[in-house]
C-alpha cells in the first residue's frame, strides 16, 4: 500500500472521513482536502495516531491551479472525488452549486489528465438524484444505463459530471467510476435532506425522540461500506467512463423505524408515510459488483448496531 497516494477531496465530510478511516488502517496514504480545516468527523472514527497519519490540506476544488500543484507535490496515484454541495445548498445558491460540483468535478478530472499517468484511478460521486422519479422507469431493478431525467440542480450537476466523465475518458482516456449513493448513514451524517435516517439513530442512541421527514421505499448505505466501494473502485483503474448504481438494503422507512425500535426498546421515533423522496430505491448494482467483484455491504441490524455503539 505505501506506494499508493490517495487524494479525497471534500474529506471533512461524512463518507470522506470514512474513506481516511479506511486508508489509514490499510497502510495507504490519504491526503484530505476540504475547504474546510475542521476534522470534527474524521475525528469521530479516529485516534489522534491515526489522525497523524494523514496529510490534511485546506483549499477550493474550484481552484484547477491548487488541485493540479497538490496532485503534483504529493505523486497522487488514486483520486476519491467527494467534494460537493447538497440539494438544499444547491436550491439555495446555484451559481455556487455548479461552480462547486462542476466546475469542481471537471478541475480533478482535469488534473489528472495533466498529471501525465501518475493518476491511476479516479473515483467520483454521482448520485441517485441524476436519475427521474421511479415513474419515470419500467424496468426493476433499474439498471445503470438508463436515462437520466433530474428534478433537482444537485442532480442536474450530478447529470453533468456523469457525462464529464465520459468525454474525459473518450477524449483523453482518463477513466473513472462514478458510485450513485441513495441515503449513506452512520457515525458523521449529519448534513443533507437524507441525514435524517443517521440522526434518527443518534436520537434513539441518546434516548430523544425524532421524526423522519420523509416516508416510502429508499436504498440505505452503511458509510463504511461507501467508503470501501469508492476505495475500490479508484484502485480498479477502470479503462473506461461509467456511473453505477448502489443497492445494498433495499427498505420501507417505516421497516427501518420498526427495526430500530426493536433494538432500542423504547425508542420515539416516527416517518411521514406520505411524503417518499422523488428518487428510484429498486437499482440494479450489477456494473458495480463487475468492476468491485464483491460490493461491501453491512446488514442494516448489524450497521444500526455498530452506529449506536
């Protein structure tokens, strides 16, 4: 592992600071970058030994100048690309939103073009809000290839970096993995229309009642299964351009709120049944698992369990 340097833009975030959690205690070498210089999530998942371990550097995706001397001056082989601003930041200012999540996705995949091969593999975050409503799709599960129809600018951006990342690879041969997430919950999620299954279990951890703002069908990704599949994928060094599904636990909201009370006897927590998110839960991850040969997955009950320990 020694020889391989990874960079994890927007590290101080919840997948992020799994993903650093990961690396450290497999002997790679991370290099966190974030605009901002707060660890308070990586500092959640570890030791202040593990936290030295890892070269922390504050800076702006925005800034190709920045990203391209930091690819540089630290022989950066493997790219985690998390940095981005979420649906309510998007909505709320959209300039920003795009000059974070486009322009921002587009100075990393053009610096690693630059970097003349020393990148070996990028892996970046899509989303489920690239594709439409589950309306909008007749075939279950919903395989990776289908068309994209967002209803939201965080998708539309997420849409644009999809097909980013397939010029790159068609006009200059940078391949890629982008991993399309449903709702990630665990230790540091805390941020994000979605975050409310993750602070459900920190209500019911901290004897709080909580009510889940939304209801019906939903995918849920433990964080540290995330983080190893965006790991792997960056190591694949995938010779090509592609976007895949994530599936993992596949449940009604209300399932989740059932579950959790059974394991925390006592537990105040509700959903509203009559507000689903406008987002397919029924994916096909197959391209995933053909590139990772094993997608990591934690049991819901098992993840809820650790979460709360």
């Amino acid at each position: 592992m020694q020889e391989q340097t990874f960079l994890v833009t927007g590290a101080m975030g919840c997948i992020g600071a799994w993903v650093l959690r990961n690396l450290v205690r497999e002997g790679a070498r991370p290099i966190a970058f974030d605009l901002s210089d707060d660890p308070k999530r990586p500092r959640l998942l570890m030791d202040s030994g593990e936290l030295g371990r890892i070269r922390f550097v504050q800076g702006d995706i925005t800034d190709l100048a920045q990203v391209k001397a930091l690819i540089s001056e630290h022989r950066v082989t493997h790219i985690v690309h998390l940095a981005a601003l979420q649906v309510p930041a998007c909505k709320a200012n959209p300039s920003l939103g795009a000059r974070v999540n486009v322009v921002g996705t587009t100075n990393v995949f053009e610096a690693a073009r630059l970097s003349g091969g020393q990148v070996r593999g990028v892996a970046y975050a899509s989303s489920v809000a690239a594709l439409g409503p589950p309306s909008f799709y007749v075939q279950r599960p919903i395989p990776d290839d289908v068309p994209l129809r967002p209803e939201t600018l965080y998708g539309v951006y997420k849409q644009a970096n999809e097909h980013m990342a397939r010029l790159y690879w068609q006009d200059w041969q940078v391949g890629s993995v982008g991993l399309r997430p449903y709702i990630v919950y665990g230790i540091g999620r805390d941020q994000g229309m979605t975050s409310d299954i993750a602070k459900a279990i920190l209500a019911a951890a901290g004897g709080q009642p909580y009510h889940i703002q939304f209801g019906g069908e939903v995918g849920l990704h433990y964080a540290d299964d995330v983080a190893k599949m965006f790991i792997g994928a960056a190591r694949a060094s995938y010779q090509g351009a592609v976007a895949c599904n994530v599936r993992n636990d596949v449940v009604d909201v209300a399932e989740f709120v059932a579950l959790l009370k059974e394991i925390v006897p006592g537990a105040e927590v509700s959903c509203d049944a009559s507000r689903p998110l406008p987002f397919p839960a029924d994916l096909d991850d197959a391209g995933l698992r053909g590139i990772l040969g094993a997608v990591p997955h934690t049991p819901l009950e098992t993840a809820i369990r650790e979460t709360l320990s």
